[in-house]
C-alpha cells in the first residue's frame, strides 16, 4: 500500500492520542459525527471496529449485535434470534439503514451505560459503512493538510467465519481497493493471533499489526517474557488495558509501573493502551488525570485510547484540563 502514510517516526515521548469508536465520550459510539468530531479535538487516530452484513458489506460497530446501542426492535421487532439477540449479520446494508444508532445501553437494559453522556436519542445518528469513514477522513485530511490516521479492528473473526464470512479478507481487500485514498498512517488491530497471522503470512501486509490482550492475557504476559518475543515475530505493538501497566497501590503518592510495563517498554513493541474515560473509575485511588500524566508522560506509552480525547491532548501538551 505505497500511497498509506507510514507510522510517523521520530515521536518517542510524544504520544499519540486514539479516537476511541470516536469521541464517544460526547456523541454516540462509531456515529460519522463521533468521528468527525473527534478529528476537530485533534486526534492523531480514530478508531473503526469492523463487522459484516448479511450481505457481506462492512460497518462500523463495536458489536455483532445491534441490541444495546440502536433502535433496531423499534423497526424489525420480528428479526430477534431465539437468544433474544439482534445480529448485525442477519441484516442487509439498506436495511441496517433503517435504524438509528444510539447512546450506549447497560447490556440487557434500557439504562445509559454512561448516564452523563449524549442524553438524546435522535434519528440522525446512522451507521457508517467502513468505505464511507475512509473517505470521509480521506477528505478531512485532503482539506485540513493533516495526515490523522485509521485505526480498524477485526472483530470476532472466528465468529464471522461459522457464519460463512471471512471477515480478515474483507478488511484486507478493502483497504487495499482504497489505498490510493488512505493518506495517514494504519495500525490493524485484533484480538484474534490467527486473522493477525493471516495479514502477515497469507495476505503479506506490510502494515503495523497490533494485538489485542484482555487483562488476564496482559497480565500472563508479565510473567512470560518469551511470548513479548513471540507477538513481536508477527505484530509491531500490544493493545492492552491501561490498568495493567499501573501498579495497583500508590507508593507516597506516586503512580508505579508494572513488570509488564517495564518489559514492553524494553522490547520492540509499541505500546497502545485502552481505554482512558473521564467517567469511569480509576483503579490504585489515582484519579483521571494523574493517570493521563503517568500514562503520557512518565511510561510515554505510544499511543493511548480516548473516549475524551481532548482530555489526552492537553495533557500531552502541556494545557490544562
């Protein structure tokens, strides 16, 4: 792909701040506004998670189902499965273009997962195809002279495959149909080794890899250093929860860092944390922005996910917050 932007070089201790599904801590999750929103905050990436249609398109969602952050029972009370889940998979592209997306719900309840965000549910915000976002940064890009990067996750692959779709090849193929307008750089992400794998061996993607760890995987990765050396054959850096390179206890005040931190610090892989929110309780009695400031500028992990970018943005730049 000679026409994506490489990672920029040249940026150790200047972290670069990740749109998480957008800036969704103001407007709804992976809606086009989130996104160009979040390219206004000055992003340096912002986030797509990537999942399929019934006929094989590609959409911008953090779930294979539908249930907790749209309107989907108001229009096709009827396509619920037996498990009393709507599946992003059991729908056509012009029919998921029927619903609205939503604030996030607390899983299996009408309630805000995160009562003090976006408090309307307006028929505006509508679910993006994955082509469309990169064209719509594409020409953020094009008119602003910034270079703000994609960052796409391959969500639940092995899931996608039972049903009949190949859901690495379509990421694959779709970056590669539209490369000439990718002008930033690329991070792929996955929490699956093998679709990671796939990029490198089958697909020969020259594009930096980033695997994604839950926190008892991150944490089992401190105690074996050899599987640091393992993920570096094969990607360039490690998602992971942030909590996980913090010590859990304050020592006279003062955040520490892990084993594990230590050890990616020391390794060839880039470090992208996940996910910093203002609304979220902070573990080790540290609060939010002790945590940005430690996160940013004492362990200068590489790269950090925002739900309030603007928040890691001044705080990497030295404004207030």
């Amino acid at each position: 792909m000679s026409s994506i932007c490489p990672e920029p070089g040249g940026t150790t201790g200047r972290t670069r701040i990740i749109a998480h599904r957008g800036a969704s801590g103001y407007l709804p999750e992976h809606t086009a506004e989130a996104k160009a929103l979040a390219y206004g905050l000055g992003v340096d990436f912002i986030e797509q998670d990537i999942v399929a249609t019934k006929d094989h398109e590609l959409v911008v969602l953090h779930d294979i189902t539908l249930d907790d952050v749209s309107d989907v029972r108001m229009h096709f009370p009827d396509r619920r499965r037996d498990d009393g889940h709507y599946y992003v998979i059991d729908f056509t592209l012009a029919e998921l273009d029927e619903i609205s997306l939503l604030e996030r719900r607390a899983t299996g309840s009408d309630e805000r997962q995160f009562p003090g965000r976006f408090p309307y549910d307006l028929p505006v915000f509508k679910i993006s195809c994955f082509e469309d976002e990169v064209r719509l940064l594409s020409g953020l890009n094009a008119s602003t002279g910034r270079h703000v990067g994609i960052y796409p996750e391959i969500k639940d692959p092995g899931w996608h495959a039972a049903a009949g779709v190949d859901l690495t090849a379509l990421v694959h193929d779709t970056l590669e149909a539209n490369r000439e307008l990718i002008s930033g750089p690329v991070f792929i992400q996955s929490f699956d080794a093998n679709a990671l794998h796939r990029l490198r061996q089958e697909f020969t993607t020259s594009l930096p890899l980033v695997q994604l760890l839950g926190r008892e995987e991150a944490e089992a990765l401190g105690q074996e250093p050899n599987r640091i050396s393992a993920i570096a054959a094969y990607a360039s850096g490690v998602g992971l929860p942030f909590a996980t390179l913090m010590e859990p206890e304050m020592v006279n005040g003062r955040l520490g860092a892990t084993r594990l931190a230590r050890l990616l610090i020391d390794s060839e892989l880039v470090i992208h944390p996940y996910t910093m929110r203002r609304d979220v309780a902070i573990p080790a009695q540290a609060s939010y922005v002790e945590t940005l400031r430690f996160l940013i500028h004492e362990l200068e992990v590489d790269a950090l996910f925002c739900d309030h970018p603007d928040d890691a943005l001044a705080i990497r730049d030295g404004k207030a917050v």
